[in-house]
C-alpha cells in the first residue's frame, strides 16, 4: 500500500507543482543585483568573542524595542521579530557559510552586516488635504529629476487605494513607460501569476514602484533619483496606509529598509522595519525570477513561492484580526 505522504512533503510537492505552472519568458529587460561585500581577514577566536557579543547585544535590543508607528525615534533595521520569528535567525547574524580557515587560523568571512538604526522619514508638512488625484497631477508635472526629460509617461500606481498590502519595485521599464501602469511587463506577468497562485486578488492590492519615471535603458534608478520621488511615495502611503508592504528586489529594499542591510538573497523572506515605519517583507524582484528557468528545492523560484506563501499568511492574519 501506497504510505500516506506527511503534511510537509504534501506542502512542498504541491508548492513546486504550483511554481512550475509559471511560465518563464525568455528574456527580461531589468535585472537583479546583489551588494557585494568587501572581505577583510580576521581572528578566529576574536571573531568569535565578538560575534557572542553582539548577538547577545541585538538579540537584547530586538527584545526591548517595540516598533512604533507615531514615533520618529530610530529603530532597529533589524528584521521585526513580532512579524516573523524567522527573522531573528542566526543567518542574519552569522557571518558566511563559505567561511574558510587556513593553517594561520585565520577565517576569510564577509563583514558582519550590523544592524545600525535607520531613520524613519518625517511626516511631510502640509498635505493634510492630500488626494490621489493630486498626487498624480504633482508627479505629471514633475521636474525633480532628468527622468521627465526621457520618460514618455509618469507611472504613478495602481490599485486598491486602501489597501493593506503595498507591493513596491524599484522603477517602471519600457512597458510600464508606454502604458503608464506598473509591472505590465514580462516581470509584471510573472509577479501576477505569483500573487495569483498564492491567493491574492490584485484588485486587493496596491502595486508601485519608488521611481514614478523610466529610468533610460532601464538603468538601475541613482539615490538622488529616489530620494526626490520618495515624498510621492510617502504622500501614496500616507492616503492607503497600508498593514505591511512587500519589497520587491534588492535595489528597492536596499532604499526602503536600509543600505547596511546584506544582499536580497540573503534577507528575503524577512521583516523588517522601514523608512516609512511600516514592517516590510523582502523578497526577490519578478525579474530575477524570470531568469532562472530552474523551479527546483531551493531555486530562486521556489524561494519565492515560500515567501509569498508567508506574506499571504500575514496577510490573511490581518484581513481575519479587521474582521474580529
Ligand atoms: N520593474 C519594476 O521594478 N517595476 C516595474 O513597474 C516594472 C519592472
């Protein structure tokens, strides 16, 4: 007789069956990076003094910090142990996995990421009668940047206005440019059948990006680029005030949670704090999905289907907590 599969490996099946359903287009015109991080030699049995340290440091300062929205005070980047007790995992803290030890006794290892404070932005002045429909008059006619030179239209966001997922990418590409929407294009297809498969209906979701014009050649967008759109941003976050937002690719994480932050392979699937004090959720953009045709155990793909099944569980603890 056939033995009963367990819970778990009716899980897993049944995740890699749903992700192979996605479809894989060929090409992509943006693409993902990871921050590379500079390597220094270090002593082994210092390394390890050190490392109890500040562990035992972070894992205090996790315990007596409640995130607060009013607050402007700085807060932990660290990943919000409340959201997700996976973020508090060693893998934050430990150093590497490829670490190698030489007769000298000394380890090779990737600086320790710190968990430095972040500053939660200011509430912008004078906005107090913001709408939408303004927002998107402010960002027509912007000329904060060069992009308004090149972009052919503004691609300010779309969806469920009061959302309580916000989903956030970096910047719109040449799909987006023409159609003036956001992830329209082969990223964007492969983010819906993402959502979709977990169980999200888009029309319950907001989807932007932080940069609201086409960077040309689909460049990555420069910090000052961000930095004068980000109040557009803010000004959307401010009307939806959302629950939780998903971060979308390294780039887009890096500004929202923090630049000390490691590489998005190694935080996605984390919660963290943000500058805009909401927890936010890191995950792999669309577009570095779709360059890896591969939807094995641990794939980038199949990373991805356990992480937007975890944000799916966030949210529906949300949507049920409302309903109480
Ligand atoms: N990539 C993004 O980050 N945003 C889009 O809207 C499209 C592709």
């Amino acid at each position: 007789m056939a033995k009963k599969k367990s819970e778990a490996e009716s899980n897993e099946i049944e995740a890699v069956d749903l992700i192979s359903l996605l479809s894989t287009p060929e090409t992509t015109d943006s693409y993902e990076i990871e921050l590379s991080v500079p390597e220094q030699n270090i002593d082994l049995i210092a390394l390890g003094k050190e490392e109890l340290r500040e562990e035992a440091e972070k894992l205090a300062k996790a315990k007596a910090v409640i995130p607060n929205r009013e607050s402007r005070s700085t807060v932990p980047q660290k990943a919000i142990s409340s959201l997700s007790p996976s973020s508090l995992s060693p893998s934050f803290i430990t150093p590497t996995r490829n670490t190698t030890i030489t007769s000298t006794q000394t380890v090779t290892k990737p600086r320790a990421a710190s968990p430095k404070p972040i500053n939660r932005l200011d509430a912008l002045q004078g906005y107090e009668n913001d709408s939408f429909e303004q927002i998107i008059k402010d960002i027509t006619v912007c000329q904060r940047c060069g992009l308004c030179k090149t972009r052919k239209n503004v691609v300010p966001g779309i969806g469920n206005t009061k959302a309580k997922l916000v989903l956030i990418g970096e910047a719109p590409g040449a799909d987006e440019d023409i159609q003036g929407k956001p992830f329209v294009g082969k990223a964007g297809q492969h983010l819906d059948k993402i959502i979709a498969a977990a169980g999200f209906k888009k029309e319950e979701l907001y989807i932007c990006n932080i940069l609201k014009c086409r960077p040309p050649n689909n460049r990555d967008p420069n910090n000052e680029e961000m930095r004068v759109c980000t109040p557009f941003l803010q000004r959307q976050l401010a009307l939806i005030k959302p629950k939780i937002i998903g971060c979308l690719g390294n780039i887009a994480c890096h500004y929202v949670i923090g630049p000390s932050i490691p590489g998005i392979t190694r935080i996605r699937g984390q919660w963290f704090d943000s500058i805009f004090g909401i927890p936010t959720f890191a995950m792999y953009h669309p577009s570095y999905l779709i360059r890896s045709a591969t939807r094995e155990k641990g794939s980038p793909n199949w990373q991805m289907w356990q992480d937007i099944r975890a944000l799916k569980a966030k949210y529906d603890e949300i949507i049920d907590e409302r309903k109480r």
